[in-house]
C-alpha cells in the first residue's frame, strides 16, 4: 500500500468534510467501546488478566530469539515450512513462488494487516494470480478498490446504503429487483459470491493472531469462520505474520485470547478460535497438504530494546482506536497508511520513516484514554512523545511551532509568570462566554472552531479554586 502519511493534514481536513464518514464514524462510541467496558465489567480478574499477558509478551519480546528457534523446529517437525524474511519485498517474492509452485490462479486470503503491509494482493495480481479477500469487510473494500479504515473492522467507514450499492455495481449476477436493505441481505449476497471462491482457490493465505513456541502452531481469531475454510480447503496454506506475534504456550495463546476479544469489540471470546498445526495429517479429513509460515521482520529487530519496544507487544485489538478522540473525527484513512489511530501514530513511523509520517505523532491529544484501555498496557502516549521530541530536537518541526513551544516553555517553566498570563485570559473568556456557556468562533483558535465549539471556562484557574480550597473529589460540606 502506497504512504500518504506525508499527506496527513489534507487527508484530515476532507475527512472532517465528509459527511457520511462522521455518520458512520458517530456509531463507534456506542459500539465497541461500550461492549469493551461491559465485557471488562463481567470479569472480575479482567485487570489481573492484563497484568498476565502484558508479562508475558514482555518476557517473549525479551527471549524471542530463543521463542523462534523453537517455533520454526516444532513447524518443520509437524511437516511444514518456516520462511525467514527480513522486508517487505523478500515477503512478497517468497509467497509469490509458493503460489507459482502450487500452480495457483486464485488465492483465497483472510483479514491480515500484515498482508496490508506487504501490499501482496497488488503484488499477486501484477502477477497474474487473483487474491479473493474473504473477510466480508476485506472483500467489501477490495470491490471499492481502498484500503481499511480499521484493524478490526476495515469498512467501519461506509454505510450500508454504500455497501449495497458497491454490490449491486460489482456482482454481475445480482438481479436489479433483490432487496439490499438490511445487513442480513448484504451478508447472504456476499456469501452466495464467495462460497465458490472457497471451494476452487488452489492456495489459502492467513494471518496469525499468535504463534506458538511449544507446538508450533498458529491461532487464527475470527468472528465469521473465513479463516478456517481459507486455511483447511485449499492444498496450500500460507502464514504470514510478524516475529512479535510468537507466544510460549497453549496456555499463554489462551490468556491473551481472554483479553482481546473483550478489548476488541466486547465479546467474551470470538466465535471462532482456531489452532492449525502443519500440514494435513493420514488420518485428517480435511487440511492443506503444504503448511508455509513467512516470518517477516520489516523493521520490527530494529525497535527491540529501544524507547519503542513496548510497542512490540500489540496485538491488534483495535482498542486503541475505538477510544481516541481523533480517529473517532477523521476514521482511518486519514492516517495514510496500512495502521492508524495512537497505535499507528507509534508504529507507522518505525516502520517507513519519520520524514514520511511526521504528522502523525501529532494526531493525538495525548488524553491517555489509548494506555488505559490497551490490554497489553503499551505506554502510547509516552511514545507519542518521544517522537515528538525527536522531531523537534532534529529541527523538523515548523518554525513557527518551534518558536511558540520555546515561548509557552518560558512561560511554563516560571509559575509567577504563568499566572499573571494565564488568569487574566481565562476571566475574560470566562466573562465572554456567560451568555452561551461555548464560543463558535475565536482569534487565534480558528484550528479548533472551525470544527466544533470551544467551551467556555468555569470558575477561574485551577490554581485559583485549590487556593480556595476546592479539591477535585471532595464533596462540600
């Protein structure tokens, strides 16, 4: 997929524009979010259980050399093949010739972000095999020809009037008369496309939620049980996934398991939870006869032991994303490339640059809402941060920007100062702002209302109210 990271602040402001976008982009905060906090309510050691597998993709990311030999020997035990490449482009050769090997014409491939990363459907059909995405998301945004707006939920960003109206463009078949209004319709149309998809694909292509050591074993999660036909019907299947996604055992697959469908979109556990070993085996009745796993490393080695090292440990749940304040205003592909929202913001940069996609650790407000819900406990606003400062010491921000943070800097750092500045503003807003309680419009903070109003200030400073003896929390007596 093409970056247009650089492009961030274009991209945001036709998001902002787009109407159907913020229609479709409102039921978010009602969605998953909501479910997250009722699923996380219904647990009693949710907490505890975040704690857990924290711990344990820490102690993998500190041992993974260790945890990946192991793998790759239970792999090649079971019958199968483990493919170490080191970027992008060795990932896309190496699946190339084993679908040229298979003799494949149709590729059949379930949701991967890491299939995104690669661009292996443009690579495929420049090639002259078709790639049939199988996830009813994934298909829906192949028909468009765009990439997802989501990790979890890539066509989150259309209605189901746009969904229909894709179909009703893109199946030659589907008579004028059928009725595309409710989602069940939507879904059986798709089915009735795909079902044959399935059947005729000479090679399967999956992601890995997780890799595991002891076994050698990859664990497929979804909700619509696409990975499992795309895995057990053809006679190839190929893996693809990062090295951070290796686990020690079972037991640690089923620990994390425990935590991202409740941080993800709020179930208990997804409806299917799949662990595929190898090649099929004499006495299966089902299964690929070749089992290849491509390891791909594309910058992931470089950020181990650095300031960005604890974002090794995602796992893709979206959660992050469901709670930011930004991605809810401009969705994700504003963001520019395969990943957005704060996790994104953190690893896109890792990944193609900060020269490409210096924009984006700036797309936050850096509120803390994405660490507080982020299972694996990642610290993304202090990474966020981090980049910020990297930009700024390189001399890579705008000068205005540069001069202004050196101005509020001064300020800040002298309190007398910051006081004589700050409470005289705030009174006279606080004054401005009687009448309305918000103001529409206000020099020098048109970035902030020309979308939406700015409130007003409410009963002085805070240093003003503590010195009075309001103490947040405190009930009056």
């Amino acid at each position: 997929m093409k970056s247009t990271a650089a492009n961030f602040e274009d991209n945001a402001e036709k998001a902002l524009a787009d109407d159907k976008l913020k229609a479709a982009l409102s039921k978010l905060s009602e969605g998953f979010p909501a479910k997250r906090r009722e699923a996380a309510d219904r647990l009693p050691e949710f907490e505890s259980l975040r704690d857990q597998a924290r711990d344990i993709k820490s102690h993998v990311l500190a041992n993974l050399d260790f945890y990946l030999e192991q793998f790759e020997a239970r792999v090649v035990e079971s019958g199968g093949t483990v493919h170490w490449c080191r970027t992008a482009a060795e990932a896309r050769t190496t699946i190339l010739r084993i679908c040229r090997n298979a003799g494949a014409k149709t590729v059949t491939k379930s949701k991967s972000m890491i299939g995104e990363e690669i661009a292996i459907n443009e690579h495929l059909e420049h090639h002259g095999v078709e790639p049939v995405e199988t996830d009813l998301g994934e298909y829906i945004i192949q028909l468009r020809h765009e990439p997802p707006s989501h990790i979890i939920a890539p066509a989150i960003h259309l209605s189901k009037e746009q969904v229909a109206d894709t179909f009703r463009k893109s199946h030659p078949h589907l008579a004028p008369e059928r009725a595309l209004e409710e989602p069940r319709a939507l879904l059986e149309e798709a089915r009735s496309e795909l079902r044959q998809k399935f059947l005729a694909a000479d090679v399967g292509l999956t992601g890995a939620n997780m890799l595991i050591a002891e076994t050698g074993s990859i664990a497929l999660v979804t909700n619509e049980g696409n990975a499992d036909l795309t895995y057990s019907l053809p006679k190839t299947h190929i893996a693809i996934a990062s090295l951070e996604k290796i686990v020690p055992t079972l037991e640690d697959a089923t620990t994390i398991l425990r935590v991202l469908a409740r941080s993800a979109t709020g179930q208990d556990m997804s409806v299917y939870n799949t662990f595929c070993t190898g090649p099929k085996r004499a006495q299966d009745l089902d299964g690929p006869e070749d089992f290849h796993i491509v390891l791909l490393d594309n910058g992931r080695s470089k950020m181990l032991g650095g300031e960005f090292h604890d974002m090794l440990r995602c796992i893709r749940c979206g959660a992050c994303l469901n709670h930011c304040p930004v991605y809810k205003s401009i969705g994700g592909h504003a963001y520019g490339w395969v990943y957005s929202g704060p996790m994104g913001a953190v690893l896109i940069p890792n990944l193609i640059g900060l020269d490409e996609a210096g924009h984006l650790p700036n797309a936050s407000t850096l509120c803390g809402k994405c660490e507080d819900v982020c299972p694996m406990r990642i610290p993304l606003p202090r990474m966020l941060r981090s980049w910020r400062t990297q930009q700024f010491e390189a001399g890579k921000t705008a000068p205005l920007s540069r001069s202004l943070l050196r101005a509020w800097a001064f300020v800040t750092a002298r309190p007398w100062l910051y006081r004589i500045m700050v409470a005289p503003a705030v009174s006279a807003l606080a004054a401005l702002g009687r009448k309305g309680g918000r103001f529409r419009r206000l020099p020098l903070a048109g970035g902030w209302t020309k979308h939406r109003d700015l409130p007003a200030p409410e009963g002085g400073t805070f240093v003003s109210r503590w010195n009075r003896g309001e103490r947040p929390g405190e009930k009056k007596p």
